[in-house]
C-alpha cells in the first residue's frame, strides 16, 4: 500500500531568505510600539469584536458631536487616537492571521507526511529485525526507544 503524500511544499534558499527578510523588517517596523503580553495577563482584558467596535465608532461619532456630554476624565485625543490606531492594524492582523493559517496548516500536512512515512520505515525495519535481516536490529532498537509501549503487567498471586 502506498502512502498517501498529503503535500509537496518547498522553499528555495532565496525565498527562505526572502521572507525572513520581510519578517525582520516587519518587527524592526513595530518594535517599541507593540505589547507582548503574558498568557495570564492576556487573559484579564476582553476581546472587542465586530459588534464592540461598532459600538465605539458609535460612541467615538457622538463624542465629536456633543463634547459637553464626554466626562473630564476621558482624554478624547487619546481616545481617538487608540480607535483610528486600532482601525489602522486590524487589517495587518487579518493578514498575518491569514498567513500564520497557512503556515500552520502547511506544517500539519508536513508534519503529518513526515511523520507516516517514518512509521512506514520502522514498521518495515521491526519486520526486518524479526526476521534477521543483517543490520536491521540495530536500527530497530534505535527507533524503537522511541516507542516504549505499554509496561508489562506484574502478575501477583492472591494468598
């Protein structure tokens, strides 16, 4: 049975070098101006979706409209700045998002291809080792470290 090859995925050296070049050039472009945060610390703000931000540029128009009504103690220049800043990325984040997806969904193919054809070849060699194949055992016994299997059971005899 021939395995199925889920993907045929390679970059040139110049590519390689390519894109890292963008890469770098990206996060040379947002360095100090971006935030890294922690998984716990991402975890204490919310998340503002299509409705949410509807809702801001709502609040953002009347704001601009009735300066009156907006409370000393919301900076408005900043504000507007965050919500045209936030506006500004958003479509970054939607391409880079989009890349990031195919970078992963290739590596899962990869890795998936990778993967099936090495268990292929260990089964073939286990088979090899079984049958005394000149050179096969020691290669299986190498491989095989990486499959300890199930532990044996200790038989115990009831008194």
């Amino acid at each position: 049975m021939a395995l199925e090859n889920l993907i045929s995925f390679n970059l040139t050296a110049a590519e390689i070098t390519q894109i890292e070049t963008a890469l770098q050039t990206i996060k040379t472009v947002i360095q100090g101006k971006v935030i890294n945060l922690t998984t716990e610390e991402r975890q204490e703000y919310g998340k503002v979706g299509n409705e949410r931000a509807n809702f801001i540029v709502k609040a953002l128009g009347y704001m601009l409209q009735r300066p009156d009504l907006v409370p000393n103690y919301i900076n408005l220049t900043e504000f507007q700045n965050d919500v045209a800043a936030r506006q500004s990325i958003v479509p970054l984040l939607n391409q880079a998002t989009e890349i990031h997806e195919m970078f992963s969904d290739t590596n899962l193919l990869l890795g998936t291809d990778v993967y099936n054809t090495a268990i292929a070849f260990y089964r073939n060699v286990k088979i090899a080792a079984q049958q005394n194949v000149p050179g096969s055992t020691n290669i299986y016994q190498d491989l095989q470290v990486d499959f300890p299997g199930r532990p044996k059971k200790i038989k115990t005899t009831n008194p």
